[in-house]
C-alpha cells in the first residue's frame, strides 16, 4: 500500500516553515513503512472505505469531539458497521452524528484536567504516541495551528483515517511511526506531547532528550506517565507485569521524574495533575470489548495491581526547552 493522499497536505502545510526540509526525508520513511505494511491492514482500510458519505453540519472540537448532521437510518447503520471493522477502539469518547462511540478511555477526562494548564493557541504541535488522534482533535480545538501525531500502531491510524474522512480540511495528520523512526529533528515545535509513553521506554531519559530535540527554545513539553508514591529517589522497575502489561520498565515518582526532566535539560517543570486512574475512566465496551482496568486490579484490594504492585497513579507536568 502507499501513503494516503492526504500526507500530500502536510507538504504543502509545511512548505513555508523551518520543517520543509525534514519533510523531504519524512517521504521515504513512509514509503518504507507502507511498503511493509501489516497483515490487518487492507482489513482496516476497507473499513474506512466502507463509511458513508454524510454531509458534516457542525464541528465542536473545544468541548469534545462531536459532529452533527442528519444521516439517513441506512447511512447510520453503514457507519456504526464501518467503524465496528477498526475495533478495539481505546481512545475516545467520539460523538459521529448521531452514533456515541464509547472507548475504552474517557480520554476526554485527561484532557479535562490537564487543558487548563495550556497554551495552544496559534501553536504547531507534535503528539508522540498520539494512539488515535482523539487528542489530536482537542488540540485543535484548543487552537494550536498544527497538530502531527505519530504513533505505529496501524489500526490507530486507520481510526484516525476514519475520522479524518469526515474533516478532511483541518490541518492534523498522523504518521504511522515512532518518534525514532522520523527523520533527525532539530526543533520546529512550539509544544510537544508524551503521553502515555514514557513508562514504555526502556531508556526513559533517552526518550525525554529526543522530544527535547523535537521543541523550539522555549518550547513546552506536555508529559503525562505513570508515576508511583515515594520521593525523589523513588522508582518502581516491575519484575514482569504490570497491571498485565508486559512493556513497563519504569515507574518513577513524582519528585523522581521532575529530577529526570532537569537532568535532561528542561526547566519551570511544573507538576500539573496527580490522579489514580480508576475502573469509571478506563473500563471494557461495546466498543473495546478485552479486558481493562476492571481485570488489572486485585480482586480484594483495589489500590494493588493483580501482580500486588501500586495501582495506577498518572501525573502530567509541563516543562520547558531554554
């Protein structure tokens, strides 16, 4: 398979910037990357050509992420079957129309609590693991002038697909890579966002330099990641699993992580927003119907895992690129 025509957009958006250079090599790692593709993937993207075309007659992006419009009983029934193929869907909730796509996050809680804290307004912005674009989404609404998301799980950019199809004019796109597969980066963000990854790196302060690499002087960095209780020489390495997943290899404090960002270089680190993740925020759905939190947590103690280790805390805190 090849790029979908819609990257073609981003060139053109990035012609008359400090990117327009790293656009030209961006082009063959995608080439690359499509040209091996995924075993699901012509699955998936039959499901975005299977949506209907249904007029858009308002976009709220601000509040939530919610079209409205007036499809037909057949139209609705083809966009609840299309959007169906590209389960489980994690990040969300969606309003498509008249269909309420509930996922697996209330991701628009996150973004409740930390939107507050933001500046986005006339900003270019990179998302690193970005999942579905659902933030993606937010940000614009929240006014930055340019969101990127990038993110290598293809069934996370087919559902990004599948709402970009319904809003093809607004300026956000997604590349299905990691942020080590794109080219070098020497700035070009005003605002750059990890969320959600950090405790999947096996090099944490490698990945805190890279997205350093990705800012303008000063830049801000968004970083939300699971923390754990304890002081600045706290952190929690599982033996194997945690809350079933296998990729966790460190959950730092609080005070740890603020000592990280200042060892990478970062300064006004601001921790932001402290919360226990909990069964009403990440829970199973019509829409993600695996496990979730619900099973993660031990049967008879709740503040555990099931592997007996601290439940799911996650802190944000905002820092700058001097």
């Amino acid at each position: 398979m090849t790029p979908p025509a819609y990257l073609a957009t981003l060139q053109q958006t990035l012609a008359d910037t400090s990117l327009a250079g790293w656009y030209q090599g961006l082009e063959s790692v995608l080439a690359a990357k499509y040209a091996r593709g995924h075993g699901d993937l012509q699955r998936w993207q039959a499901g975005v050509d299977a949506l209907p075309e249904i007029a858009v007659e308002g976009i709220e992006l601000r509040e939530a992420v919610r079209l409205a419009g007036f499809p037909s009983a057949e139209q609705h029934q083809a966009l609840r079957e299309a959007l169906l193929q590209l389960r489980p869907w994690r990040k969300g909730p969606f309003q498509l129309f008249d269909l309420h796509l509930d996922t697996e996050w209330r991701s628009d809680w996150k973004w409740d609590r930390v939107a507050p804290h933001l500046d986005l307004q006339g900003k270019r912005v990179l998302d690193v693991g970005s999942g579905n674009g659902y933030y993606q989404w937010r940000m614009l609404g929240a006014g930055a002038s340019l969101v990127l998301g990038v993110d290598p799980n293809w069934l996370f950019h087919c559902q990004f697909q599948a709402l970009r199809r319904y809003l093809p004019d607004l300026p956000t796109w997604h590349l299905p890579l990691t942020l080590e597969e794109l080219p070098a980066l020497d700035g070009g963000f005003d605002t750059v966002f990890s969320m959600g990854v950090l405790y999947h790196r096996r090099s944490p302060i490698d990945h805190l330099l890279d997205l350093k690499n990705c800012l303008d002087s000063g830049g801000e960095l968004v970083l939300e990641t699971l923390v754990v209780e304890g002081d600045a020489t706290t952190v929690l390495v599982p033996e194997d699993r945690y809350a079933q997943m296998r990729n966790v290899w460190f959950l730092p404090s609080a005070a740890a992580l603020q000592l990280w960002l200042q060892r990478a270089g970062y300064r006004d680190i601001r921790l932001v927003d402290l919360t226990p993740t909990t069964v009403d925020e990440q829970r199973s759905t019509e829409w993600m119907g695996f496990q979730s939190l619900p099973d993660f947590l031990h049967p008879e103690d709740p503040s555990r895992t099931v592997e007996g280790l601290p439940a799911p805390l996650r802190a944000t805190l905002i820092a700058r690129k001097p």
